[in-house]
C-alpha cells in the first residue's frame, strides 16, 4: 500500500509538469471497490481525527486543581475558543452551552488545514468539498436550531420580515434576506475554507515542484532558479501556517455570529 504520492517529484521522462486538480482525487488504496474504499486523503483524515481525539483525552483525563503541562496547554486551546469566540459573541450563558460545538469546528478545520504542511501528508484535508460542505451543514443546522430555540415563533418571520421595512418594499427585500440568510451562509462558509485550501496546496506543489525541477533537470546557471523558487515556498509554507489557523478561526467565528444573529432579542 502506498499512503503518500511524492507529489513534489519530477515527472517520469523528465520535464516539468504543474500541480493539477487531479492531486485531490488520488486512488483508492484500501476497500476499493466496497461502500468504504478509501484514499490517501480519507486516510489523513482518519489519522488526524485519531490524533485530536488522543491530544484532547490526554489533555483531560486526569484533571487536577494545580494542572500538569499537558492539562495546561489542552486549558489554554479551549480558552482561545471560549474566551475570544464563544463567550465574546454570546455571552457567558450561550457561549458555553454553544462551546463544544464551536470548540469541535475550530480544531478540526485546523488539524485537516495543517497537513498541507506536513511531510508525507502534503495536502490540505479541507480542500475536498465533502469536509467544508459538512461543517457548512453543521454551522447552518446550528444556527437554525438556536433561533428557533430562542423563538420558535419570531424566528422565521423576523429573520424574512425585518421591522421597519415599509410594507410594499417586503415584495423586495424578503427574497433578499431569504436567499442571503439560509441559501448564502452555507455556500459562502464551504467555498472560503475551499478555495483557499486548494490554492494553497497548489502554490506549494508549484513552488517546490519547480525547485525540484530547476535543481535536478536544470544547467548551468538555471540551477540558480531552484535556489528563489525554493526561498518562495518555504515563505509560503509558513504563511500556509497562518492560512490553515485563520481559515478556523473565521470559519468558527462566523458560525458564532449567526448563531449571536439568531439569539438576538428581536428573535
């Protein structure tokens, strides 16, 4: 079973060849064939799921008043996520009845983000439409929840109807807050956490595919050109480092603020 495709290689019979789609769609290797025929990006996504899920135990299995240093940093990750997204946009009392929702987002977007920077992974989980759709889903399902929780009988009608509108113009603006509230937020939230995972990891694969290239087919002074293209992807690896841990936060972020949206008082 091959696990990782050495994406960063020079093509067979030489010559340089670009990043393409094709390397988010890669061969099955496990179960083909079957209801469960896995790729090489299914399984990173088992392994990451895996290694949150150990971190987090181990974190808390045996909590203490004065904590140990693996207590300390699991506190401090969940405090991030309480403290500047769910408490901030909620309040006490909703940020933490919402916490384990907005807690589950955040570090799955970041852990499926951050292996288009690991070695031998390579790719960027989150760049396969069926995550950001479901987390999209996740988000969507929750906001709608909390306003009719709220109010289940305001929620609709002042979510389509705002107050102060003059009648007539309700022809008008309904379809408006229709399509911009519960067609438009689960679009916008898969396509953001999509399109920049993709384009990250193909900028990566382009960088240091080129460096490759320019170092092992090139000559003369060619060579040199593998030195810059090599300089550039190792500054964009670190920004994909930012990239992965913005992309959740704001994907978590904006879950908190329609969820804020659909507690308000008006609901």
């Amino acid at each position: 079973m091959q696990l990782v495709t050495p994406v960063f290689s020079a093509a067979e019979g030489g010559g340089f060849h670009p990043p393409s789609i094709s390397d988010f769609f890669p061969e099955v290797v496990l179960f083909a064939d079957t209801p469960f025929a896995m790729n090489r990006i299914m399984i990173i996504r088992l392994i990451m799921t895996a290694l949150l899920l150990l971190l987090f135990w181990l974190g808390t299995r045996n909590m203490k008043v004065v904590p140990s240093r693996g207590q300390s940093l699991t506190e401090m990750a969940l405090d991030f996520v309480r403290v500047n997204i769910a408490e901030d946009l909620l309040g006490k009392v909703d940020g933490r009845r919402f916490l384990p929702i907005l807690v589950s987002i955040f570090f799955t977007i970041l852990a499926f983000n951050v292996t288009g920077i690991i070695p031998g992974f390579n790719i960027g989980v989150s760049a396969v439409i069926g995550l950001p759709l479901v987390l999209a889903v996740v988000s969507y399902i929750t906001f709608i929840y909390a306003g009719i929780k709220k109010s289940p009988k305001n929620f609709f009608k002042n979510s389509l109807f705002p107050a102060g509108v003059p009648l007539p113009l309700y022809i008008i603006v309904t379809p408006i807050e229709f399509f911009s509230t519960f067609v438009l937020r689960p679009i916008t939230l898969t396509l953001r956490l999509l399109m920049n995972l993709i384009v990250g990891h193909l900028l990566l694969v382009l960088f240091f595919s080129a460096t490759n290239f320019f170092l092992i087919e090139g000559e003369g002074l060619f060579k040199l050109f593998g030195v810059g293209t090599f300089v550039v992807g190792f500054a964009f690896t670190l920004f994909e480092i930012l990239v992965a841990f913005l992309q959740a936060y704001i994907f978590t972020i904006l879950t908190g603020v329609y969820i804020q949206l659909a507690l308000a008082e008006e609901h």
